[in-house]
C-alpha cells in the first residue's frame, strides 16, 4: 500500500474547520508530520480562543484513551479490522 501525500494545513484550511475537527486534526498530525509552518499554525491557533484551546483538552484526553489498552478485545478487534479512510472533498 502506497501512501497518499498529505495536504499542507494551510490558514485557510484551519479557517474553514470547526475546533473540534482543527484540534482532531492537530492531535493526529503532531507527533509524526507536522511542517514548522503548520506548528506555527498549531500555537497561533490554540492561543487565539478559549474554544480553542478547550478543544484540544477535549481531544487530547480522548486521544489518551487508547493508551492502556491491553487486552481490550473490541479495540483488538477494531485494530485488525480498521475501516477505510476516505478523504472530504
């Protein structure tokens, strides 16, 4: 499986997502691929609205949900099996 090049977060693109859909975003994206411009985003973001900031709370204790999973059949489960990603248009 050959991976898809990612689009570049740009200001617009941040503008045009909810800060639940831009935290979502920011979470998946930060540890591995995140550009400095897109970092530069990231902080510029996060301090901009409380909302914003909120958000991220939001995903980041979703996010730390997954990490203690051991033995979680139906995570197991979810993981040999993940559905497809399709990208919106």
């Amino acid at each position: 499986m050959v991976a898809m090049p990612r689009r570049m977060l740009t200001a617009k693109r941040l503008g045009e997502m909810t800060a639940d859909e831009a935290a979502a975003y920011f979470i998946i994206h930060h540890e591995f691929d995140l550009t400095e411009a897109e970092r530069g985003l990231f902080t510029s973001w996060v301090r901009s609205d409380q909302s914003h900031a909120r958000a991220m709370d939001r995903a980041v204790a979703v996010w730390h949900c997954f990490d203690d999973t051991a033995g979680d059949e139906i995570l197991a489960k979810m993981r040999a099996h993940p559905r497809k990603v399709t990208a919106r248009r």
